[in-house]
C-alpha cells in the first residue's frame, strides 16, 4: 500500500526551495532521482540545524537566558517551563520526520523515481514591513508519498489483459498486428497519469499487446505517454471539500448500527444492485465487529 508521511517546517533549507520559483508559486512537487538526491542533502542540513537547537536547549546557560528573557516580559517562571518543554517536543517531532523522510529517500526501488514523490506547499506568508506588496515565505507542509508498488500478479495480468485484446481485435489472425509492429510501434500511443502504478500498468499492458520481450523499463520509456496531454485527458481532481463530505458520509454509514437497507441516505435509488449488496451487509457496525472478530481467531489459529 502507498504511505504517507506530512509535517509542517520553518527551516530555512526547505523554504529555499521557493526561491527557485515565481513568487505565486504555492506548490513545488519533487520527483526525479536527481531532485530528491539534492533533498537528501537539504535533509542532512536540516537534521544538523535540529540537532544543534535541541543541544542549545540543553545548555543551562541558555535555560536562564530563556527564563530572564521571559521574565522581562512578565511571564510567569511556570510559563516559562512549559513552553520550553512544548519547543523542545516540536523540535524532537519535527527531526523524527526529518529522519523519516532521509530514510524513504534512501530505500531502493526497481522504478526509481515512479514509487515516490515529495510535495512541498506554502502555507503560511509574513507581509514585508517596509512594502505591503511583498511577503515572505516563512512556512510550508512537506508531504511525502511511497510505495505502492504494482504486485507481480498484477503485472501478470495487465500483460494478459494486452495479450487477449490482440486476440479479441485480431481473433482470426492474432499475429497480424505483431507483422506491423516494426512500423506501428511509431503511431502506437498509451497514455497514463503520473501515478507510478498507472504508467508501470500501462507497460505491461503494452508487453502483452504488442508480444514484447525484455524488461518493463524500456517500454515504458519508449511507448507509455504521460505529457501534459495524457493528463489532459484525465477527470478534473474531486475538491477536496467535497472529497471531505464523502469520507464523513460514508464513516457515518459504517458506524451505524442501523440497517442499510431501511436507509435512504445508503440506498436513495432502488436499483437492484445497490439494494441487495444493503441487504447482504445489513447493520454496518455489528459486521464490522463480527469480521474484526473473525480475523483475531484466524490469526491466532
């Protein structure tokens, strides 16, 4: 399954990545091997900054510089506590993540560059003091996806998906296809999203349908499109406000302990489908609880 790892940062080798970019720029994707070679590095000099921050915490001659500093300001001296306490628990979060992301950036995958990619998005601005116009960068969230590799069964079978196409278009002579292949392969185009799955899918698919020998790589660099048109043909993204509104409807369906099919929200139509898959799962709640049981006691057998 594809993890995800997000945390908020207001360190500066991060932030510099905005400098690169026009300044309405609210997002910076990385995702080539050579990107996330140079994050590795801007991680070795986030974790040293942390590191130092968290030392300096420790030293008791910054402790009362911190508590004096405090004091001028009429904090009181338990105040003071607690908020260094919270700081030095923000900063050990933040270098745990830190340390996490180093470590995805150093796992070694088959299909470097397809299996992982780290989103950098502004989220908050500080206006420039001398010119309203202006603002200053002083936050981003880091999110971080992995994983999700295509199995070998489901290599298997987009490869056979593409091999009984052939034969469905071509049933009376399924090699016809492959005798143009010397030329076709020039006009032959799949398209695919970004998703690292989708473009390995679409590779096997095209190892299967075209009867090709040989790793996946090569043709997935040579016959698998994924350019600004292939996404252009892709459904516009759901907002996530509305993407928000689903999840809680369907939490709410799952613990309920009502029957699905007395519901109007789980059955508005009365399609027959949608009714009897209602009324084979019944009450939500109780078959969730009676499936978590079933699992213990297979897995303790």
């Amino acid at each position: 399954p594809k993890e995800k790892l997000k945390f908020k940062t207001k360190l500066a080798p991060i932030l510099a990545y905005f400098d690169r970019v026009p300044a309405d720029t609210a997002e910076v994707k990385l995702k080539t091997p050579d990107e996330m070679a140079r994050l590795r590095q801007c991680l070795e000099t986030c974790t040293t900054i942390l590191e130092t921050q968290l030392a300096d915490m420790s030293d008791p001659d910054a402790v009362l510089g911190l508590v004096r500093q405090f004091s001028e300001e009429g904090i009181e001296e338990g105040t003071v506590g607690k908020k260094q306490r919270d700081k030095r628990e923000a900063l050990r979060e933040e270098l745990k993540d830190i340390e996490l992301l180093t470590q995805v950036l150093d796992m070694k995958d088959r299909f470097s560059g397809l299996e992982r990619k780290v989103q950098i998005k502004a989220t908050k601005w500080k206006q420039s003091k001398n010119d309203e116009s202006l603002r200053k960068l002083v936050q981003v969230q880091v999110v971080a996806k992995w994983g999700g590799e295509l199995t070998v069964n489901g290599l298997a079978q987009a490869k056979e998906l593409g091999y009984r196409l052939r034969h469905d278009l071509y049933p009376n002579d399924p090699t016809g296809l492959l005798r143009l292949h010397s030329s076709f392969r020039h006009d032959f185009k799949i398209y695919s999203s970004q998703e690292g799955r989708c473009q390995i899918t679409a590779a096997a698919f095209t190892k299967g349908f075209l009867d090709l020998d040989g790793d996946i790589i090569p043709i997935l660099v040579s016959l698998v499109t994924r350019e600004s048109y292939a996404r252009g043909l892709l459904d516009e993204p759901i907002p996530k406000k509305e993407r928000d509104a689903v999840k809680q409807k369907i939490e709410s369906l799952l613990l309920s302990d009502e029957a699905l099919s007395m519901s109007e929200s789980a059955c508005p139509t009365d399609h027959a489908g949608l009714t009897e898959a209602a009324q084979r799962i019944g009450r939500p709640l109780r078959l969730l609880h009676m499936i978590r049981q079933l699992s213990f006691e297979y897995i303790q057998k």
